[in-house]
C-alpha cells in the first residue's frame, strides 16, 4: 500500500473535560504513525503550550484549517484502539442527550484504573512448548529430559515442563534458538469455557413459548426494543437464557444488565448452567485489575457473554447481538454522577446503533417503559401467570395502627410474627424486608424535640449499634452518640425508629434457634459479602434474611415461602413525584419473592395507611390499576412521561452568593427560551435536601415536551451563565436531563 492510502489527518477529542475545549480539533499524522493509527486510539498531541492526551475519532482527508497550521500527532499511547467506532457513537450521542463534555462520555465507558492517559493492561500470559523434527537429534542429558518429556506431552506449558523436568529456562531458550523446540504464547482468561454445553435445558411452557415467538418475529420485523412485562414467578429468566442461547449460537455476543451487583453471582450462576461459553463479569465489586482484563477479553470475542451493573452496557463488545436490562424499571440504572446517564436508555440507543435486540424484563415495569409500548415504540410481550400457574402469594395487609391499640409496641405484628414462627417449623426460609439501613433511624430529644443532624448535611443521622456511633449516609460522617442534648443539655436523649440492623437483632432475640443474616449497604461493602449471602440462601445456611431493597432485586431462592414488610410507608413519605412508582414496585418486587416453586406464598405487609390507593394495588398485584390511576396523576401535574425533565442544581459554600447565582441563571433561562417552545421553570429553589458535605443547594426545573429544545434551552443558558458571570466559579451547576430523584 502507498503512502498516500493512509490518512493523513486524524479528528481528535483532547483528554480534557472542560467546555472550551469540547470540540474535534485536527491533526496532522506523521509518516511512521500512519500504518499504524486507527479510530479509538490514544495518542499525544501538543495542544498550545501543553502536550495532552487525544482520542482519534475519525479520520479527514482535508483539516479545517490551513494545512501550514496543523499540528502533528506526537506519538500512539495505546497500542490497541480503546473504542469501537459504534462505542465512538455512542458516546458522543451520550454527550448530546446528558448535556456533559464529549470526553467525559468516553471516560465513564472505560473499566476503574484504565485511563485515556495509559497504555492497555497485559494480560495474564504463559507458554506451551512444541516439539519439531529437530528435537530428535539433539544432545546432552537435560535436553534429553525435554525431549523424553515432549515425546509424551506435546505443547506441555512451559511451567510444566521446567517442573517435571528439572532443568533451568535456558536450556528451553537454547533449544528454541536451535529449532529444536517451538515456543507459543497465549493468553489467559479468567472465566474459559467450561465445556458444559446447552446441558440441563428446561421445557419452556406455553406462555413461555409464545413470549418467545413474539419478542424474536417482533424485533426482526421492525428491530423495535421489547419490554417483557411478567409477573414476579412468571420465567422471564428462562426466556433470557433462550435468548443468549438463540444469539450466541449464531456467534454474536450478549449483554445481560442486572441492578445490583448481588444479582451477578446468581445469573452468573444460571449461564453457566445452560451456556458452555466464558462469561465475563463487570462491576464495581470486582478490583480493578479483574475489570481490565474482562474488558480485554469481551474487546477481542474472547466473552460471549457479558454479566453486571449500569457500567456493563459499555463492555466492548464487537459482535453484540442482544442486551438485556432485567428489573428495568430499577432506579439504579441512572448514574448519579457525570456523565448522568440512564443504562436502560444507553442500551436502547447502542442497540439501534448495532443493529441488536433489546430486551427490557420486569414484573412492575416503569411507567416510562410501559407508556413507549402504548405508543407503538416498544414491543409488549406479556407473561401474566406464574410458571405452571403457580399462584401468587397471598398478602394480607395489616393495620399497625390497630396493633398500637391492642397493646402490641413490638416493630412485628401479631400476623407477622405468626408467619415467621410457621414458616420455620416447616423448614422454609424467610425474608424480612425494611428500606431503611442501620440501627435506630434518627436520634432526638425528648426535652426539647431536636433530631440529631449531620453537620456537613440537611439529614439526620442514624444510630448504628455494632460500632455505637450515629452516621450520615450522604457523607460518611460518624461520631459518638452524645449523653446530653447539644441543644438544650437535656440528658433525656434516645434513638428512635428501626433500622435493618435493629429489626435484625430483635430477630435474633424472639426466634433465638433461627439463623439470622443481613443483606444491605453496611454488610455488602466488604467484599465478596453479598455473594456469601447468596450462596449461603440457596444451601438453606441461613433461615432468616433481613434487608433492604437489595432483597427486592430479582434474587430467586426457592424455599422462602413468608415476606414481611417491616414499614410499608417509608417511600411514600418521601417528597418526590416518583414516591408512589417506588413504593408499589418495591412492595410488589418484595412480596413477589415468597412461594415461587413448590411451597404456597405468604406476605405480610405492615403499615400506617391500609386503605391508601398503592398499597392496595401492591397487595393485590394489580399493575394495570396502578398504571392507569399514576398515569392520571402525572398528566393533571405534566409530570413524565408526559413531559422530560432537566434538573438543575447549584451549589456553593455561601449562601448568599448562592441565591444571587440562582437569579442570575433563572434570568438567562428566560432570556434564552427557545422561540415558540411551551416549556416552563420551576425555581430557583431551596433543594429539599439544603446541604450535603458543607454545601448549601438550590434546585430548578425546566419541563417541555419537545427533549430537543428543552435541552437546547439548558444547554444555551447554563452556558452563556458559567462564560458570563464570574460568581459562576464558586458555584457548582449539576445539569441532570432525566433525573429520578427531586431530593
């Protein structure tokens, strides 16, 4: 090939998340560089009086400016492209749509501790030894013993045959040199093939089969996303399963997204099962050694199939063929740091790029997901019995109010108490399921009525008992639970309300011969913890599991036939407009873990507002009525999914400087409304949550139909604002386009 057949100017994103800087800059590639660059490169550039990193975007034929001008690339940092041109895509569509510097995109695709600025990592490596014609005719007593060895066991590696043999490296280098021996790298991975082969296939039920049929003939009409809408019991997994199995056999590979990391030891578990291929593994409980060298593997098709949270959607995968989002609806999904993405919508997006088919499960899809099926943009498939028509538990729901009444002050009711006692004298496991972490939830004085707060943030602290100490959960703050009030030095000072740690511990003490586990934030933050759990579950190690919402994720453990529901109101008493969606999938997800094989289900739901229009609908597993009375609500308050949503949020040091800054953006986001565009402001105003980690924040919202101009809006005045005004550098401004949360 001539020269002239390689590019000669490369479109580069510098490695500096700054918006001056947000741009594809051209630069010219020298002679030696030009056999060698290709789009997803790492290179060095000089970049004025700097010299920074770039990442090679594409290739031009003429530079936007004078030839004279432009500057040349310096040299290649990575030896390998780091990004796919469909992940070149995808990020700058990430960058457009979550309003965030193009480079920022590309970062977050990138697994912990590889970086824009380094060279890949190596894998593990090793040798395997062959013997040649050569080998026959050699001389001397050690090398004798390699050829007496390799005559039996040809292409040994290397590490074996220096053991068995006895003989030192040099004599292998001396008989690789002569001919003699022929030495072969490869590399190794963690997770190789199994060779179990398509071995222990279920028979799919009807319902399972005409799931099947609709979700494959639908997308390969139209190549629309599917949302697989099935009660909790109802083999979704199973149908996932078929799916990879449908793909990999025609040698593409597959995504599987699971919420929360505890999820990925049981599909983990499930594909190996059924898939004889390797299987990667990707999230943040993994070190980061262990994410390069999948993130390697999945780059090179070593991994058909890819299993972990949010970041997983950006595994490398240059044969995809499928992704699928199990518990779709699930808030985790949505990053809460920049770039502020939403994994469920990275998918749908990177499917279309791929050409693959995205499956998006649940037994409470959000109403976002189950909405674009009323318009025509997703395919429904519906699973509405549970396998073999198994029946859904039974949830009856009980009036704490009454309890009070009766004399019971005890955190369990009389009907929870007596499920719990019936489920473990028959031997079955139980799940107790409270969404607040800790001891005691906050801690007050009786004298004057003060809650203990954090001093950094607008939250009370929580008292944890193994430790005796009251923490934040926003900031990490700890400190010693004070034996006075800091307020009125009254020592009438006590812990109220009942944390997971709490509910586990009066467990503990009422059924003294069971064995207790818990499952939240504070056990899963030591490594390999929610994997123990797990395991522990499924060999009946454990009798009773108490936790928060991480119990509610999808986890399958056959024999936990009791739920309960500690305190069913705690979502719904948080001032947010997603408060009542939370609240029902949460307790339908919980109650939908209890009787899913052989044993019948029993939930017990406890709470303060029996008669309230959600916990009726969660008790009776009515979604649709649910559906229909939310989407009501969202339209008379033009809440989404009728309308998208920015969030902007400042915040800084000073509170007065602050609440200059919020009318000085408010009036540029007047100032900048698109012509003709019917959206609106809400704000500036005190965020509900008015400090965390020393910082005060105020909120504002802007609402539209039309997600083009809305973000067009948020993007032209929040800029013009940061360029204009020189307050704008003591304040933070977080954009968030589609946030989940107003706290």
């Amino acid at each position: 090939m001539t020269e002239n057949a390689y590019p000669q100017y490369a479109a580069i994103i510098v490695n500096r998340a700054v918006k001056a800087v947000d741009k594809i800059f051209h630069y010219h590639i020298p002679s030696h560089l030009q056999p060698i660059v290709s789009t997803g490169m790492i290179v060095k550039i000089p970049f004025g009086r700097e010299i920074l990193e770039g990442i090679i975007v594409d290739f031009v034929t003429t530079p936007e400016v004078e030839q004279e001008r432009v500057k040349d690339i310096l040299e290649c940092v990575s030896e390998k492209p780091l990004f796919n041109k469909e992940l070149i895509a995808l990020s700058h569509w990430i960058s457009e749509r979550y309003l965030c510097p193009w480079v920022t995109a590309m970062q977050a695709m990138l697994p912990a501790g590889l970086r824009l600025t380094g060279k890949l990592p190596q894998s593990a490596f090793r040798y395997r030894l062959y013997k040649t014609d050569l080998l026959d005719s050699v001389k001397g007593s050690k090398r004798g013993q390699v050829r007496d060895y390799l005559s039996v066991h040809d292409g040994a590696l290397l590490s074996d045959v220096l053991a068995e043999t006895g003989v030192k490296e040099n004599i292998i280098q001396t008989l690789v040199k002569l001919g003699a021996v022929r030495k072969v790298g490869e590399t190794v991975w963690q997770h190789q093939a199994d060779g179990t082969q398509w071995q222990n296939q279920r028979e799919l039920t009807p319902l399972q089969e005409k799931a099947m049929a609709e979700i494959l003939t639908g997308w390969q009409k139209d190549g629309k996303p599917v949302l697989l809408h099935g009660v909790t019991g109802s083999g979704k997994t199973e149908i996932y399963l078929r799916l990879l199995q449908h793909f990999v056999a025609q040698g593409k590979q597959g995504i599987f997204l699971v919420p929360e990391i505890a999820l990925t030891p049981q599909m983990v578990d499930y594909v190996k099962s059924r898939i004889g291929v390797p299987i990667a593994v990707l999230h943040s409980g993994l070190t980061g050694a262990e994410r390069r060298e999948a993130w390697q593997g999945i780059a090179q098709g070593v991994y058909q199939v890819v299993i972990g949270a949010r970041s997983a959607v950006f595994a490398p995968a240059p044969n995809l063929g499928i992704i699928i989002v199990d518990e779709e609806h699930e808030t985790s999904y949505k990053q809460e740091q920049a770039p502020r993405f939403h994994g469920r919508e990275v998918a749908r997006e990177r499917c279309r790029l791929q050409k693959g088919l995205l499956v998006l499960g649940s037994a409470t899809p959000s109403l976002d997901s189950y909405a674009q099926c009323q318009k025509g943009e997703y395919h429904l498939v519906e699973l509405a019995q549970r396998v073999h028509a198994q029946p859904l538990p039974q949830v009856d729901v009980v009036d704490m109010r009454e309890e009070l009444r009766r004399g019971n002050r005890s955190i369990f009711s009389d009907a929870l108490a007596e499920g719990v006692t019936a489920a473990l004298d028959r031997g079955e496991q139980v799940l107790l399921f409270l969404n607040r972490r800790g001891y005691h939830t906050f801690v007050s004085c009786r004298a004057c009525g003060q809650v203990l707060e954090c001093p950094h943030c607008s939250v009370s602290l929580s008292y944890h008992a193994y430790d005796n100490k009251v923490k934040c959960h926003y900031c990490g703050y700890q400190g010693d639970v004070p034996s006075h009030c800091p307020h009125c030095g009254s020592a009438a000072i006590r812990q109220f309300g009942a944390g997971t740690q709490r509910v586990a511990e009066e467990v503990m003490k009422r059924w003294a011969h069971a064995r207790v586990a818990r499952l939240d934030r504070d056990v899963t933050s030591v490594r390999g913890n929610h994997e123990k759990i797990y395991r522990q579950m499924l060999e009946k190690k454990i009798d009773i599991l108490v936790g928060t919402q991480m119990i509610v994720k999808g986890l399958d453990f056959p024999a936990v036939s009791f739920v309960g529901v500690i305190a069913a109101d705690t979502s719904l008493n948080v001032p947010d407009i997603w408060a009542g969606e939370r609240t029902f999938q949460l307790l339908t997800q919980v109650a939908g873990r209890a009787g899913r094989k052989d044993t019948p289900g029993h939930v017990v739901v406890q709470t303060y507002r029996p008669d309230h229009w959600i916990i009726r609908c969660a008790a009776q597993q009515d979604y649709g009525a649910f559906y229909e009375q939310e989407m009501d609500r969202r339209e008379i308050a033009a809440y989404p999914p009728f309308v998208s949503l920015i969030r902007l949020v400042l915040s800084g040091t000073e509170k007065l400087t602050l609440q200059a800054a919020g009318e000085k953006l408010k009036g540029y986001l007047q100032q900048c409304q698109p012509q003709g565009f019917s959206g609106s402001l809400l704000g500036p105003t005190v965020a509900p949550m008015e400090k965390i980690k020393d910082r005060y924040r105020m909120q504002m919202i802007l609402k539209g139909a039309e997600e083009d101009l809305l973000r067009q809006w948020a993007r032209q005045a929040t800029e013009q604002f940061q360029r204009e005004q020189p307050m704008a550098k003591k304040i933070l401004l977080t954009v968030d386009v589609d946030p989940l949360s107003m706290v």
